[in-house]
C-alpha cells in the first residue's frame, strides 16, 4: 500500500500530523475523524517506521509537528521509529495510538521518549485532547493507563534503592528487555548465551521482588534505569 502526501497548503496556525499506519481502513477513518477539526492538517501518510524516517530526511525541514503512530508497523516497530524520530528531530512529538496496552508496551514506548499514548477505542474529543495536550509540551497517557503508571510508582516506592544492588550486566539486560528484546535478541546484543541472560534475568526478578519480565521492565521505568 503507497502513502499519499497532502498536496495543499496548511496555515502555519495548523498542527502538521504524520499518520503512520499500516492499515488502510485505520488510516481512513484517522482522515475522516479528523477532518472535523480545522486546527489539524495531515502532512504525511506513511505505512512503515521507515519510510516515514526517510520521507522526513528528504525534506528541507521537518514536514510535521507530530507523528500519530501505532506500535504494532511492519518492519521498523512503532517504539523504534519514535526513538530514531526523537533522537534525529527531537522537536517533533510522538503520539502513539495502539490497541496495545501491556506495562511491557507502554514502559517501552516512554523509554523511547514518546509524548503520548493513546488507545485506538477511544473517543475522537480524548485523542484530539491527547494532540492539543503534547503541542504543548505536556506529556498524554490515556486515563487508565495513567492510573496504572501511577499504581506502579505508588506500589514500588519502597523499591528506590534496589536499582543499585544490580550489576552493570544486569542493568544491560533489563535496558534491553524493556526495548522489547527477546532472550536472543539480548544474547545477540551483549555477546553471551540465552542462557547467561536467563541467570541474568533471574537476579534481576530477584532483586527488584518481581515476578515476571513484564513487571521487571516496568521497575526499570520507575527505577530511571532507562
């Protein structure tokens, strides 16, 4: 499926929108939802984190203000292209919107310094509000995902200061495991077996009185060790 550009020209008082989403009838409905609102211009449409990351390097100046982007892209996932957008055009906000809602998910997705998280049932006002929220600089959870990112921070208070009984390897493992490595891909990265990083894993769980990995990636966002 090609992505289409907008040929007409946007008010400076407009917000340019890249929509990255690999399923047409997503990006049509996007378009027609927010077609209603004349502050929006639509600046870009792209199906992949990569085309989007070359289409904007092709450009004199970065063609939008901010990305609505789902997670789940062919290729190039949607945290990763946040993370190469935020690095190279810091300046452009990133909002995901995602059927995605593991702790897993969204730890990743603010590790990578995104603006805003959005899920794709919500109302039409809320994601507008979540767009009209990050042009300002705030950052925009969804409401029950802001509820949970604060139950996580209010039941691990008393976790502050494991983050230093864990070694500089273990720290590596959890950074990458909140980037969405797999075992392997943590193996493959750091250079050692799948079963080091399990052992690794283990002592991480331990010392941070976790239970599972997604719950470790989680402690690791509230620990700052991402």
């Amino acid at each position: 499926m090609s992505s289409a550009d907008h040929g007409q020209s946007s008010s400076p008082s407009k917000i340019k929108i890249a929509i990255v989403e690999d399923h047409q009838l997503t990006r049509v409905g996007l378009k027609l939802a927010l077609a209603h609102y004349p502050e929006i211009h639509i600046g870009l449409e792209c199906v992949t984190g990569n085309e989007l990351i070359n289409r904007i390097a092709l450009a004199k100046e970065p063609p939008v203000q901010l990305v609505l982007m789902d997670i789940g892209l062919p290729g190039l996932s949607g945290v990763d292209t946040a993370q190469r957008i935020k690095e190279e055009h810091p300046q452009i906000k990133v909002l995901m919107l995602t059927s995605k809602d593991s702790d897993a998910t969204i730890a990743a997705a603010l590790s990578a310094k995104c603006d805003g998280y959005c899920l794709k049932d919500s109302p039409v006002e809320s994601l507008i509000d979540a767009i009209r929220s990050v042009m300002k600089g705030n950052i925009w959870l969804e409401p029950s995902i802001a509820r949970r990112v604060v139950k996580v921070y209010v039941d691990n208070s008393s976790e502050s200061d494991k983050s230093g009984s864990l070694t500089q390897r273990e720290t590596e493992v959890l950074r990458l495991l909140v980037q969405g490595l797999s075992n392997q891909g943590i193996a493959d990265a750091l250079n050692i077996s799948p079963e080091t990083v399990k052992t690794h894993m283990r002592k991480v769980m331990e010392k941070l009185s976790v239970s599972d990995r997604t719950q470790a990636a989680v402690a690791a966002l509230k620990l700052g060790l991402v």
